[in-house]
C-alpha cells in the first residue's frame, strides 16, 4: 500500500496509542514512549510487521505510546495506514472479500 497523504489514528490516553502517517521516499520508524526502555524492540517489531503485512514500503511512521498492547498497536497502525492510503473499508492485503 502507498501512503498518499498524512493520517493519524488512536489517541494520547492512557493504554492507548496516536499513531501518525506520513508520505516519504523511505521508511522511518519513530516510536515515543515512557516504556521505551523495556518495551521498545516490541513496540518497534509490532509496527513492522503490521507494515510488512499491509505491504507498506515507503512512509514516515510516529508513534506516540501511552502503554497499549500490541493487539491496540497493530490496530492504530492499520487504521493511519488505510486511512493514508484512501483504502479504508477495502480489506486487508491478501484477506478475502
């Protein structure tokens, strides 16, 4: 998926997550968080794979985590992504219609 314009999804409570999109030549990966000594490999190797699986090559990622889970990561992650890539409500790659 190609990220076309800037998105964001989740927000800055607590258990929760804001996750940003943004268009780019490249791939950058920004992870801020009051856990990022402890959890920080997780949090990074969670929005990669959610990347990896939505097929997203190219963009600027920010999250900002206020201790969410991995399930409320990879959600927000999907929903800036789809929400870049004018693709929401159209699937997963590679999910059945």
């Amino acid at each position: 998926m190609i990220i076309e314009k800037n998105a964001i999804a989740g927000t800055l409570e607590s258990s929760d997550a804001q996750v940003t999109v943004e268009p780019a030549d490249h791939l950058e990966i920004n992870i801020q968080s009051s856990v990022i000594n402890q959890y920080g490999k997780q949090i990074r190797d969670t929005v990669r794979q959610t990347l990896d699986r939505l097929e997203v090559s190219d963009g600027i990622i920010t999250v900002v985590d206020k201790g969410a889970l991995d399930c409320t990561i990879k959600a927000r992650v999907e929903c800036a992504v789809f929400r870049a890539g004018n693709a929401s409500g159209q699937g997963s790659p590679g999910e059945e219609q």
